[in-house]
C-alpha cells in the first residue's frame, strides 16, 4: 500500500479539526455512567447522520456499531468507551470523564468521517467496524444488578455482552486506545505501546454476628465489625507472599461496620478488587483471601459469606499487530517519545477480547491532572484528537493492504464457550 493513500486519509483527519474538537468538547461535557450513556449515544448517531452512514445503535443498551468497507475479507474492529466516571467534585462524587473515554468517542468519529470523505476503504479488499461500547468502568454495581434483574443486562461490562450477543463474532482482530497518565520517568513521552492490564475479581466479604448491649453483656456478642477488621490485618500479612511479577493489588474498602457504638456490631461488609497481571494469579490470591476471611470469621464466632463478581481477564496484548502501531508511531513522534512495556494495576474489558482473539490498547498522552480525578484535564487537543486517529487510520491501512499482517483468531468458538461459562458463569 503506497504512502499516498494514508496521506490522503491524514488530510482529512487534519481538515476535520475544528469540527473534532467540538465534538470532543460536547462529549467531555456530557459524561454519563455506564449503560447510561443516553447523550453520548445521540452524539454520536447525530454525527453519522450527518455524514450519512448507516449504524446500528442501542446495543448493549446505549451502544453503536457502523462498519465501512466491502463488507467482506479481513475484519478490523475499532472500540470505544463511552461511559464516565463518578469523581469526587466538591465534596460530591458526580459524573465526569477523568478517564478520557470521551476522546476514544471523538477519534473514532474523525476516523469514520477520514475514512467515509476519502473511500480508501472501497479499494481494499475488507472493512473495518467502529464500535462505541458501554459501560467499561466496573462501577454502580447496585444499579446494574437491578438492570440485570429486569432483564435490561446480562453482564455489568458493555464489551461483556456484546461478547455473549455474538457482536464480535465475525471480527478478526481489536484495536482500541486509551488516554495515559504523566509519566514523571518519562514526562515528553507521547503514546505507549505493549502495556499491561490486569485482570481483576470484585469480592464483598459478608460478616455476621450477634447483637449485644455493648455496656451490659457485651460477652454474649459476636463482633462482625472486629471479624472484618481481624480480616483486614491478615490481608496485609499476605501481601507479603504475593509475587511481585503477579502485579497483585488488593485495597479493600469498609462498606458497612455498624451503626451504634452501644450495641455490639452484628454485620459488617468488606469490598475490594483483587487485581493480577496473570489469570492464574488472580485465582491463587483470590482463594487466599476466602480461606483468609473465613478463618478470621470462624476464629471470632462469626460467619463469613463471600460474594465474588469475575471483572475483567488480563490484557493478552498481540505483538504483531504492537509492531504494526509502533511503525505508524514513528510516523508522528520519535523513539524517546514512546513507552515500551508499562506494568499497570489498570484493568479494563478490552482483556476479555484479548482472551478470544488478537488484540491491542496503547496508550496517548495530551492530558494533565491524575486519570480518575477531579483534576483531569485534556491540554493538547490535536495530539489526542489528531494524532492518536493517524496512529489508528495507518495501522487499519497498513493491515488490510498487507496479507501478512491479517493475523487470525484461533479457535473462537472454544474459546468463546470456555469464557461464557468459566468466567462470566453462563448457565449451559
């Protein structure tokens, strides 16, 4: 494939600026939890209308899929997050993009609307589908369940059901982006490439005792609160042994722990991820930590009930297709500005993906402030906007014009059940 034709989709990358950032300013302006992404969604329909493409929309509840190309051959698929995050502003946690999702929207925008003006597309033999997916942050668990209850959801992840709807089943391989954080090693660096995400279990630990007057007979009480907090301290003794290739993180949070210092606590509630670089990891340390809060609730008289939520797998980054973006990379910016191999505590859904069939995520820089807080903040607009699509719109040209770089997912359909049931707990 010639230079000119990703010179001539760079183009209209490049003329569609203006109309790009206002995009992305109305979308940062309008961030909505996860299977609520009602504006986002006419957002985006309203913005294809425009350019007069064909979408599905509501999959997945609020999401859209558009595909350009010959509708046959080899099969790239595009994702997009589209939900917010509830940040703490103020003193209030409110809904706010402080992870950038509302980029990913906005560069796949100008990509279809690069792609649709310029019709590369029509002279390679495949096509490309550019999904906009729900519901990524793990997060309003409460509401979800009672979406799930109506039947609304399946799963608490949008790429999770898009997944178990058969969405995916025909694309060949995934491709996604996702803002990165300063780096203080590397503070001029400009994308990342080959990073890690973990794969995570989200786990409420249930205590229950007896109620007893805490001035009177507090002997005859069962102390939950003291059993969650026994647990606690045993936690910190078992970081000890976790590996630091596993790459675990565990910080837990008190949910509940009483309501009255006069009566001896009879429930209390612990939350927490459990994050590990490697599958097998999570396994083995989420099993400690059943075994550890049991004992800490046998020990004291209590009970423990443990309630386990599978997050997301770890990210299987593919090395060809990292090669393939790292070239295009080189196109924008220099070696020193690039980050091989970051070890992330991160999770994400694009890592249940990866599971199934070749995919990757790298990651741009163009913001300020800490990713997940108030502070976050979008300073280099054409740089997220601009570049991270060229990036993109390179990698797709250079893939579908070269056979070699058309890597194939391996047995799917094995994989696939293997997932539905295993992981995501499928009843056959």
């Amino acid at each position: 494939m010639g230079v000119n034709m990703k010179q001539v989709v760079n183009s209209y990358l490049k003329k569609n600026r203006e109309t790009i950032y206002q995009v992305g300013d109305e979308l940062f302006k309008n961030p909505e939890l996860g299977f609520k992404e009602e504006k986002t969604g006419q957002i985006i329909c309203g913005y294809l209308d425009r350019l007069g493409i064909s979408y599905k929309k509501h999959v997945s509840v609020h999401g859209v899929i558009c595909t350009l190309g010959n509708g046959n051959g080899y099969h790239i698929g595009v994702t997009a997050d589209m939900d917010a995050l509830l940040t703490g502003r103020d003193g209030v946690k409110m809904p706010f993009h402080s992870c950038g999702h509302s980029i990913q929207v906005a560069v796949l925008l100008n990509l279809i609307s690069a792609f649709h003006k310029s019709r590369v597309l029509e002279q390679l033999p495949g096509r490309v589908s550019f999904l906009f997916t729900p519901a990524e942050e793990f997060i309003d668990i409460e509401e979800r369940k009672r979406m799930k209850e109506k039947g609304i959801i399946k799963f608490y992840s949008g790429k999770q059901n898009m997944i178990y709807e058969g969405i995916f089943d025909e694309v060949d391989i995934v491709l996604s982006c996702h803002v990165m954080g300063p780096d203080e090693a590397n503070p001029n660096a400009r994308f990342d490439i080959n990073s890690t995400l973990s794969g995570f279990i989200l786990k409420e630990a249930v205590f229950k005792g007896q109620a007893a007057h805490a001035g009177v007979i507090p002997h005859l009480g069962k102390n939950a609160l003291q059993a969650a907090t026994l647990s606690l301290t045993a936690l910190q003794m078992l970081k000890d042994t976790f590996a630091p290739e596993a790459g675990a993180r565990v910080y837990p949070i008190l949910k509940e722990g009483g309501r009255t210092p006069n009566i001896i606590c009879d429930y209390a509630v612990l939350e927490t991820y459990i994050r590990a670089n490697k599958e097998k990891d999570l396994i083995k340390i989420n099993g400690q930590l059943n075994d550890a809060f049991r004992y800490c609730a046998l020990a004291l008289g209590t009970t423990c009930e443990i309630n386990d939520s599978n997050g997301y797998l770890p990210l299987n980054q593919s090395k060809e297709i990292n090669e393939v973006i790292y070239r295009n990379m080189l196109a924008i910016c220099n070696e020193k500005e690039i980050i091989h191999n970051v070890v992330s505590g991160a999770s994400g859904d694009i890592g249940d993906l990866s599971f199934l069939m070749p995919a990757i995520q790298f990651g741009f820089s163009g913001i300020s402030g800490i990713v997940h807080s108030a502070q976050f903040e979008i300073i280099d607009k054409n740089h997220v906007y601009i570049n991270t699509a060229i990036v993109l719109a390179g990698t797709i040209l250079d893939i579908l014009s070269d056979e070699t770089l058309q890597i194939k997912k391996e047995n799917f359909k094995a994989k696939k059940e293997f997932y539905l049931k295993h992981w995501l707990k499928v009843e056959a």
